[in-house]
C-alpha cells in the first residue's frame, strides 16, 4: 500500500514540476493573447459588426473567419466563445473572472469544443460532432464548435456538415477558420456569415509590440520594433515570436536594433546600398565583393530582398525616365531570381549567378536604343546594296497596321524573308 502511495505521490509531484515548467516556458505570444475585442488588433470593420450583432441579439449560428496565418482567427473564435457563453451573456464584452470565461481561457470548458481539421479530416469525425450536437450544454447557454484549418476537411465531411450549418439547433454554434477560402465549398461558404482578416497594418503591430514590452518590462529600441513588423508578414503571432526570441538572444533582456538583426539575418544598409551601386554601374568585381561581405553574416535570399526593398524606395522618390527603364529591368530579374534561390539546392552559387545578370543588365541597351540602331543598321546595309540614299522611320503601333500591295526591292525582301514576322512600317527611297 505505502508504495502504491508513493508512486502515486510522485506521479503527481512530476506532473506539477511539469506544469510549472511549461508555465515558465510559456511564450509571450500565448501570454498576451488577447481575449476581448476591444484587445484585437488591427480588426476594426469585424469588431464593430460583431458589436453590433450582440447588442440586437442577431449572433449568426455559424461563422467563417479567412484570413493569412496569424492576424487572429482562433483568437476572434476563442473572444466570440467568451461572449457567448459568459455568465452575463451573451454579451459583446464578457466578464473575463466568471467560471465559465476562466474555463474559456483555460481551454477546459465543455461546451466549447475545438477541432483541428488538419488532422481530423474525415466524415467520422464530422459525426462524431453531429451526434454531440443533439445534447444540450452542459454548463454554459450554448455548444461552441471551433473548427481550425477547415479548408482539410475531405469532401464527405464537408457534405456531412452541410445539413448542420443551414440548421443547427439554436444552442449550437460553429465558427470555421481558415487560411485557404479557396478551398471551401462555394455551398458551406453561403450558409455561413463571412468575415476576411486583413493583414495588420506594420504600426499596429508596433503600437501592440511597444504595449506587450512595456507590460513585460522589456528594454527595446523603437528601430527593433519597426524591424520586427515590418519582417512579421503583418501577422501579430509572429511579431511576438520574433520578439520572444529576440528577448532569449539577449542576455540582459535589452533588445538592439542588431540583436533583430542578428536574429532574421538581414544586412547593414549601407552593404545593399554599395552592392546597388556597383550593378547600376555593371561593376562585378565590386559587387561580387560586396556580396561576398554581406554573406558572411546574411543568407543570399535576405540580401536580395533587401535590394528590392531599396529597389522600391528608389523607386518611390527618386524617380525618373532613366532610373525607371534601370530599375524596372533589375526589379524583374531580382524577383524571378529570387524564386530560382528558393528552389534552389545551391543558394549561394544561385545568388552568385543572379548576381552576374544583374551586373550586365546595365550594358544591355533600351527598347528605344535597339530601335535606333536597328533602323541605322538596315539604312547603311540598303544605302550600300542599292547604292541610293534611304529614310527609316518606326512607328511602335505598327503590329496593328496592314501593309500590302507593296513591290519591295530584292535586298528588302531578303530582310523579310530572313527575319519572319517582321514588317516594314514606312520605308522612303530617296533619289
């Protein structure tokens, strides 16, 4: 008897060790999740409508969230639970210290059940959820079905939900969420009220990255803070991941600009301003030793993104005829080069060859320039076979013109015949 005590002693002593290192280890993005609307960034048009359905009492019995990774769908599900089901609910904002808004939180509530569709794809799943449906809640006003990634349910799944979502009982409710809206069945998107997630803003993501760190004591540079957002893909989840590492990466919790940078391996300014230059010019002896300096602590893909980034402010406020015609080819060639380091299984003998078209881009000549030479080129081989002088001009509509009925001279029409597809648009002999 005392050593089943003891073991069962144990057994408990571990899990609470286990408990307690979790809880130690839990991350900022999971700390700071918000749980009312008025904590949801970034979210405005889905707020007030939601608002706006709790005050009439019109709360729609099955919900559709889309939108990219991270700007909140699990969390709005999660808030639209606390509302429903809190003891003063349904109500647009709950209590947050009621019973059942703690068990909410805790994720141990029994009436609101959360489902993750990328693993529990099949019809048998979805009947599992049908045959719960017929029972009434068990401690709160209503069943809250939250479906994560519903985009992987299988076809017979979504078929068997079909029937539900046109008409759940009227304790039930269900909330889909989903990064793939393509993917839903045009049927259980009409039976649904749909809401897009928009992307968050980067000075939103700021504003909330400067509240969390004021709230955790942090010491953070506003250039950190900007760097992060702007490198989340404007979603709040990652931003508080990167800054969760940037504090571990850190060893006096005071985060630098260079500590973010040192994490997401991005290069000085100054390097990509120098490596611009250097292509602009066609100078690749300097380039590939600019290059071969930034690699050293940067991945090729990071240093690339950079040049567009610089490319675009260029862009932006230095624009001109020149800059443009530049800079335009140089966009094109970084953003298919870009895909090629991607997929590539040798990054930097990609980036280095990519680095080489960049280089040459600038000895190619204009779409104007190659007109002008084409035109001189073919007045001097005319004025030497037909021995008369002859005026070339070209007209950029001339795909579009009909030419016909013309008796061309044998050295014009060895051109034609040379170079199919090509038209003559106003040629002049003059004697």
């Amino acid at each position: 008897m005392f050593d089943v005590f003891h073991m069962a002693r144990q057994v408990m002593l571990s899990c609470m060790k286990k408990s307690r290192v979790r809880a130690a280890a839990m991350n900022i993005a999971l700390k700071h999740r918000p749980s009312s609307f008025k904590d949801l960034v970034g979210q405005d048009i889905l707020v007030r409508v939601l608002e706006n359905a709790f005050i009439l009492n019109k709360i729609p019995q099955s919900i559709l969230l889309s939108g990219s990774s991270g700007v909140g769908k699990t969390t709005t599900a999660r808030i639209i639970a606390l509302c429903l089901n809190c003891s003063l609910g349904p109500i647009f904002e709950p209590c947050g210290s009621c019973e059942n808004c703690l068990a909410i939180k805790n994720s141990s509530h029994p009436d609101v059940i959360e489902i993750d569709a990328a693993s529990h794809t099949s019809i048998d799943d979805i009947k599992v959820i049908l045959g719960d449906i017929c029972y009434s809640p068990i401690s709160s006003k209503f069943k809250v079905y939250i479906i994560d990634e519903v985009h992987m349910l299988s076809s017979s799944a979504f078929n068997a939900l079909l029937k539900t979502l046109e008409e759940p009982p009227s304790s039930v409710k269900f909330i889909l969420a989903t990064t793939e809206i393509k993917k839903i069945p045009i049927t259980i998107i009409a039976r649904c009220q749909r809401f897009d997630l928009h992307n968050i803003p980067v000075a939103k993501i700021v504003e909330r990255l400067n509240d969390v760190a004021q709230k955790e004591s942090y010491s953070i540079e506003k250039g950190a803070l900007e760097l992060i957002a702007r490198h989340s893909g404007n979603s709040m989840r990652n931003a508080l991941f990167l800054m969760n590492q940037a504090v571990l990466h850190s060893k006096d919790g005071a985060i630098s600009t260079k500590n973010v940078t040192d994490i997401l391996g991005l290069v000085d300014k100054d390097i990509i301003f120098d490596l611009l230059g250097a292509i602009l010019e066609g100078d690749l002896q300097e380039a590939l030793s600019v290059f071969d300096k930034a690699i050293k602590t940067a991945n090729p893909l990071s240093i690339f993104e950079g040049l567009l980034q610089t490319i675009q402010l260029v862009c932006r406020f230095l624009i001109t005829k020149e800059i443009d015609n530049a800079v335009t080819g140089l966009w094109k060639v970084l953003l298919k080069g870009i895909q090629d380091i991607k997929t590539s299984t040798c990054n930097d003998v990609a980036a280095e060859m990519m680095l080489i078209s960049l280089c040459y881009l600038s000895d190619l000549p204009s779409p104007e320039q190659l007109d002008s030479n084409f035109c001189n080129d073919l007045k001097n081989h005319l004025n030497q076979v037909t021995q008369q002088e002859w005026v070339i001009t070209v007209d950029t509509g001339y795909i579009n013109r009909e030419v016909s009925n013309l008796n061309y001279a044998p050295a014009v029409k060895d051109i034609l015949d040379t170079f199919r597809g090509a038209k003559v648009v106003n040629i002049e002999n003059k004697e």
